[in-house]
C-alpha cells in the first residue's frame, strides 16, 4: 500500500534539512513520514544526507602510532572498528607516520640485488631469523602503493651472507678450480658417481668438497677400457679413421 503523497512544502523542507542534519531523524519528525521514506523520497530526489563522522580518540591515535607499518590492513581495520580504510589513511596523513615502508625496500627487489629467486630468498630470511613486514597497501600521498612484504636492506644482506659462511659447500666453478677441471667434468663426475645433488630452483648448484674428491678419486682409478670411458673410445675411432685416409 503506498503511503500519501509528498507536498512541495515537504520536499522544501526535506531539501533544506536534509543535507544539514545527520540522518533522516529530524527529517521525518518535521514531515511525519518514517526514516525510511525520507532515505527513499531523498535518493529520489538526489538529495545527499550530512556525512556522518566522528572524532578519533586518544587511543585510537594511539593504536594507529604504533601498529602503522608493521601490520597489514584487514589486522589494522580490526583494531580500529568502525573506520574505513580511506578514515585510516586520513588519519595517517594528519599525524605525519608516513609511509610504511619507512626505509625499506620489497622483497623481490632485496632478492634480485642478492642473487636469489623469491623463494629462495625468503627461506633464506626465515632461516636467519629476519622479519619483513607487509606493507598495508591503499592510496597514499596521490600515489597508489600495492600489497608487497618489506625488508631492511642491510639486514637481508647480512642474512645472506650469514647463510653463506654456514655453508661449507661450492660451486661447480670452485670445486673446478680446485681440483683443476672444468665445471661440465665436475658435474660428469659427480652424476657418474652418484653424489650429484638435487638443483634448487632459482639458487646455484653448490656441492660438498669431499663428494667431488671422492668422484674424481673413483675417476681417477676408472680402468681406460673403451667400455668404462665412452668418450674416449669414440675419440680413439675417429682418430684411427682419420689415419685410415
């Protein structure tokens, strides 16, 4: 059943108070219509109501100070019912925090400037105890910031290199230069004596020492049938053709 209709009288008044008052309240009690109506006859009239806003509190400033930065946005949201995500980042622009990255730089950028492959990289923090930080993400100072994790610079390459001193093993290129071969005759070696380990994506291969000693050792006491050494006994067929003609 529709209700009576609205007088001009009515609309004036609707129009006038409307935009002045919060909520609809004063509204219907001058016109005898329910809130309700008023929402509905007011988004039919284009008529927008006051903003509805209210005063952030000590402890809520207080909460935004120390959190901002160090956690994401839905955790901050929950600590601060009742203020949406622009409030947030109003506030945060009226108290001067800045941004959150506060010196830091993402992830992927930390990794590729230590030679690492996200993954990697990130196992290699979580080992060495290094905290990074997500990044809450929105519109800050005009400028649109994504949902990233952040980390200190200088302590990801310390990370780094404390994962690096741990490690006895080396590279295919040093175990090479050490035992005077190139890097392809180590990884032969290895492979053929079983002692080749699984490659990590994104990081280089690194082996121990003593497995490439024992490799090229058991090489080394290989007996040079053509047999046992493929290689060189295609060398050796290619060679005795060569001299046939």
């Amino acid at each position: 059943m529709r209700g009576r209709p609205w007088t001009e009288s009515e609309e004036a008044i609707l129009r006038d108070l409307y935009p002045r008052v919060r909520g609809p309240e004063r509204v219907s009690a001058a016109t005898g219509y329910s809130v309700n109506a008023v929402r509905v006859h007011a988004k039919l009239l284009g008529v927008r109501a006051k903003r509805q806003s209210r005063a952030w509190t000590t402890r809520e400033d207080r909460v935004l100070t120390m959190e901002w930065g160090d956690v994401g946005a839905r955790v901050l949201r929950s600590k601060l019912p009742g203020r949406s995500w622009v409030a947030i980042l109003s506030r945060v622009v009226r108290l001067g925090l800045g941004s959150p990255a506060q010196g830091r730089v993402s992830l992927v950028f930390a990794a590729k400037v230590c030679g690492y492959s996200y993954p990697v990289f990130k196992r290699i923090l979580f080992a060495q105890g290094v905290v990074y930080h997500h990044h809450p993400g929105g519109r800050l100072a005009a400028k649109r910031v994504q949902h990233r994790y952040l980390v200190d610079l200088d302590e990801a390459r310390e990370a780094v290199a404390r994962h690096l001193a741990a490690d006895t093993r080396e590279t295919l290129r040093q175990a090479a230069d050490r035992v005077g071969l190139t890097p392809r005759q180590v990884e032969d070696r290895l492979k053929r004596a079983g002692l080749l380990p699984k490659a990590v994506r994104g990081s280089a291969l690194r082996v121990d020492p003593s497995s490439v000693d024992r490799a090229v050792a058991a090489w080394v006491r290989m007996p040079m049938g053509p047999r046992s050494r493929p290689g060189v006994a295609r060398c050796g067929a290619e060679r005795a053709e060569e001299c046939a003609a």
